[in-house]
C-alpha cells in the first residue's frame, strides 16, 4: 500500500472516530504522556502489509470491530458462574454484578447440559456439582430472582438442550414482565463442537441442525438483539487442538452455520450479526493475539467473497474469551493467578468483546467467593490501571505479530481447504462447508487430529521440551493446600424434592398436550419454537422435553473407533 492510499485509509478512520462516542477517561500514560489512540505508519511512508492491517473499524477488521477500540466502550466482564441450585447461583450472581461485573454467564450442570431432570436415575450424584441444576422455567425464575433481564446482557453455555433452555430463559423473562423482543445476550447452541471436542449432544447432528434453523428464524424475527448462536472453539482447544486447529474448526463451524441460515432463506445481512464467537485464551501469549487478529480478518473476507454479505455487521466476528482451564495447575495453583492474567491480556490485545477469567483453584473444584473475586479484580486491573485501553490494537505493525497472524491465517485456509474435500464434489442441501464438517464427524477426522495434537504436546511435556512451572520445573513449594468449595448432597436432595412438588402442583394434562404439540410439529416444517415455549410455560421439565424428541428422533451414539 502506497503513502496515498494509508493517508486516505487514516482520514476515513478519523472522519469515524471523530463521530462516535467515547468514554470519559483519562488516555495518557501513567506519567501523564499523551497517547494516540491508533498507531500506523509514519506519515509519508509506504507499507506493502498494510492492507492486510488497516484501520480499527474498518475491512478487513484485522485491528478490531470499532475504529475507537477500547477508547469507545472497554470489553464486557462476564463471569462464568453457576453451581448448587438456582438460589445459591442467584446470590453468586449478585455479587458478581455487585463488584462490577458487567454481564452474566452461566454454568450449568450435568445432567442440565444432557437434557435431563434432577431425578433422573442418570444424574444421581452430579446434580449441581459443575454448574446450577435448571429443571424446569421455575428455577429459571429463581436464578434470576431480582435481576431484570431486560437490563442485562446474558450469555448461556449449553448446546445439546439449548432451545428448551433459552425457551424457560424466554419465559421467565415473560414472568418478570420484561419486553421479550429487547432482550440481549448469547446462547451457545453449537453442536458441531460437541460432536468434534465436548460430545454433549441429544440427538444426531440433522435433528439438532434443524432446531438452531428454527431457533435463528425464531429470533431473527422476533428478539433481534439476541444471538442465538455462539460458535464455540473453547471447548475444542481445551481437548487438546492447537492454535491454529481452534481457529479453522471453529470458523468453519461458523461457516457450516451461516450455509444452514442460507438453506432456510434467511438474508445474510440480517441473520449473521446474531453469531457470536468464543475463544480460549491460552498461555503462549503472541499466539493467542495472532490468533484473535487472524480470525476477523479470515470471517470477513469469507463473508463479503463466499457469501454474499455486504453489511458491515454482517462481516463482524465478535467473540467472547475465557482464559485457558486446561493450562491450570492443581500443583502450586497460585500460580494460576498469573496464568490468567497473562492470558486474559493476550485476549485484551487481541481486541476480545468479552471475557472471562478463570479463578486460581478451577482445576480442583468450582470457584470459592474469594477466588472469584480474584480472577474478576483481575480483569478490573487490567481494565483501570495498565493503560491497555488506551490505544486500538498496539501490537499492529510488529514485524512478529504480523507474521504469527498470517502464518496463522495462512493455516486455517489449509484446513478449510481439506475440510471442503471431506465433503466431497456432489451437492450438500445446507453446503459444501457443513458437508464436509458431517462427515469429518462422521469419519472422526476431527477428533483424530485433535487427539495428534494434544499427543504431540503431551510428548513434549515428558521430554522436557515444554515447560509447565510447578509441574515438570520449579516443582519446590511453601504453599499449603487450597480451601475449596465443597457441594453438599443435600443440594440434590432439595433439588429432586422441589421438583416432585412442582411436578404434583401441575396441570398433568395440560403438559401432555403441549408435549404432543410439540412433537407434532417435529414432524412438519413448522417452527418448533413456539410450541416448545408452550410446553415451557404450562411447566414442562427439560428432561420431558428433551425425551419427547429423544422418543421421536432417536439417540445418537458415537460410532467406536480405535
């Protein structure tokens, strides 16, 4: 790019940062020096990299969605919580938002995330021991008892039964008196990673493609704000996949997903703002920003040239963050506590929308009050007191993370490549994408790349070539062991007896009809949402819904392979 065409590049991004709105902040250093807030290169010069760099708020968005950066609006604190029952998540909530947490996420547990009841004979043991047990939209209510929905943004990480559950979402959000058509947050839904990284799945991928068809029409026309659908690659960098195998699975999930809303007839334009991305942070630091900057730029150059969008929301990948669980350690595990810091700044530079932070002792149970607070002041630190606010993208332009980004991007497009020949050369009804994400599914393609990956790392752990302190160096400590949160059995106890009680105050025929309803629906073309959030409102339980459509569709099963 010649010195015209960057100096016409930084009077269009003045032109912009000029009108938007920016936060009431101090943006000088700590010594009181005046800082820019967009670096690029010196007035005058040429870049030949640069149009592969360009200006915050502009194609192809490799420094970020908004041309302030941080300087407009800093990143969402959301906390990943939940754990016992919908009361005791409540009260974690409320502390949470209480010492500045801008948004909620919840954790659900177990048998929540299979679809099925606390008195289920298969949830003995597990209920609320990794996230909050939801049985029905009366805990829903319980769980956001005295938090208006309406004026908070919630995000929901479940993906097997994440229509049933965003549909006791929607009606407690309808029994606090809330407009439901304003509501905003994010729901997880992707199923893809469940069965390449999590395997929390209900049913066969073609029924479960079918409900996030309905689920995105549903909200594309009646909840606009909300984002039906969070394509998550967490889950499968924390099973072991590297950097680079994160990005490509996860943005060709999303590709798989936009080809599904393409099928049903959606506009691009209208439907592709309501994805939503989620991302591990891990601890190799310029990796991880190399790969937050790689993924704008491939989504949207992906959907401006392969599908057809030309709104600039529709070209935005905006994502959420949370700091790598699987680098925690259980040995020395206050040393998690800078971990996280190192990566939630990685995630921070590489210009996340959200985050979360891990807590020191997540390795060994669920997080205590204390160290919650802990891994939240965390973020409150980075955000008040370094100065990374400041300044839109500040790594953009070394000569390292620039070549990181592009061998990275440069990855990712091999894997989307061989992803597409999975597929095959004859037509798929969704796409060519999501016919070769089924059958590498199928195939367990995925899964053996994965488990390479995660091999290799393991290997070179052993050998000493990848250092872990606490773990293979460094091993001598004078800490003394954790005190960690401990789930008491009488929360199942209590769970499974308020259930029996709602299941007995209901009207029982009333819920077999909606129930009857719905599956009747199933097996049309209509839009399963409505007569799902029927059930839902006459109290039927997750795990009734969930087994009417097991009975319908069937289970799948992972083929065995060795």
């Amino acid at each position: 790019m010649n010195a015209d065409e960057i100096a016409a590049g930084r009077a269009r991004w003045q032109a912009r940062y000029d009108a938007a709105r920016k936060r009431d902040a101090d943006f000088t250093t700590l010594s009181g020096m005046p800082v820019e807030p967009v670096y690029g290169p010196p007035e005058g010069a040429d870049d030949p990299r640069f149009a592969r760099i360009g200006w915050p708020g502009e194609y192809p968005y490799t420094r970020g969605l908004y041309p302030t950066g941080y300087r407009g609006r800093t990143w969402t604190i959301r906390q990943f919580a939940g754990f016992g029952n919908a009361r005791q998540t409540n009260e974690r909530y409320k502390m949470i938002l209480g010492a500045g947490g801008g948004g909620l996420s919840v954790a659900f547990d177990m048998p929540t995330l299979m679809g099925r009841d606390s008195d289920d004979p298969r949830a003995l043991g597990e209920v609320g021991h990794c996230g909050v047990a939801v049985d029905s939209a009366a805990d829903m209510e319980v769980l956001f008892d005295g938090i208006d929905l309406a004026g908070v943004t919630t995000s929901m990480t479940i993906s097997g039964p994440a229509v049933p559950v965003f549909c006791m979402y929607l009606v407690a959000a309808e029994r606090q008196g809330a407009d439901v058509s304003t509501l905003d947050g994010t729901l997880q839904t992707d199923i893809f990673k469940e069965y390449i990284a999590q395997k929390e799945w209900l049913f066969a991928p073609e029924p479960h493609l079918r409900l996030i068809g309905d689920l995105m029409e549903y909200c594309a026309a009646n909840i606009p704000r909300y984002k039906p659908l969070s394509v998550s690659g967490y889950h499968i960098r924390e099973a072991g996949a590297t950097a680079a195998q994160e990005l490509a699975y996860t943005l060709a999930d999303g590709f798989g997903y936009v080809e599904l809303g393409l099928s049903r007839g959606l506009d691009v334009n209208v439907f592709a703002p309501g994805l939503s991305f989620f991302f591990d942070s891990h601890i190799d630091f310029f990796e991880e920003i190399a790969k937050f900057r790689a993924a704008r730029r491939i989504w949207a150059r992906w959907m401006r040239d392969v599908y057809g969008a030309t709104a600039e929301r529709a070209m935005w990948l905006r994502f959420h963050t949370q700091t790598a669980g699987v680098s925690l350690t259980a040995q020395q595990p206050v040393n998690n506590v800078v971990r996280t810091a190192v990566e939630a700044l990685a995630a921070v530079l590489g210009g996340t929308n959200s985050l979360h932070t891990n807590a020191l002792d997540e390795t060994l149970a669920l997080p205590t009050d204390e160290s919650a607070e802990i891994a939240l002041r965390t973020q409150q630190v980075l955000m008040e007191e370094t100065g990374v606010t400041n300044v839109a993208d500040p790594l953009g332009g070394s000569w390292y993370v620039e070549a990181l980004t592009d061998r990275i991007e440069a990855e990712a497009e091999e894997i989307f490549a061989q992803i597409r020949r999975l597929g095959g050369d004859g037509p798929h009804p969704i796409g060519p994408m999501t016919s070769g994400i089924l059958r590498g599914i199928e195939d367990g393609w995925f899964t053996g790349q994965i488990a390479e990956a995660a091999f290799a790392y393991q290997q070179a752990l052993e050998k000493g070539e990848k250092k872990i302190v606490g773990v293979n160096c460094h091993t001598g400590t004078v800490a003394k062991e954790l005190e960690i949160l401990r789930v008491s059995h009488e929360v199942e106890l209590e769970q499974r007896r308020v259930l029996a009680e709602r299941k007995a105050a209901r009207d029982g025929a009333a819920v077999s009809a909606a129930l009857a309803r719905m599956v009747e629906v199933a097996r049309t073309r209509e839009n399963l949402i409505p007569p799902m959030l029927d059930a839902v409102r006459a109290e039927a339980t997750l795990g009734e819904i969930c087994d009417a459509l097991r009975a319908e569709w069937g289970v799948y099963r992972e083929p065995a392979r060795f």
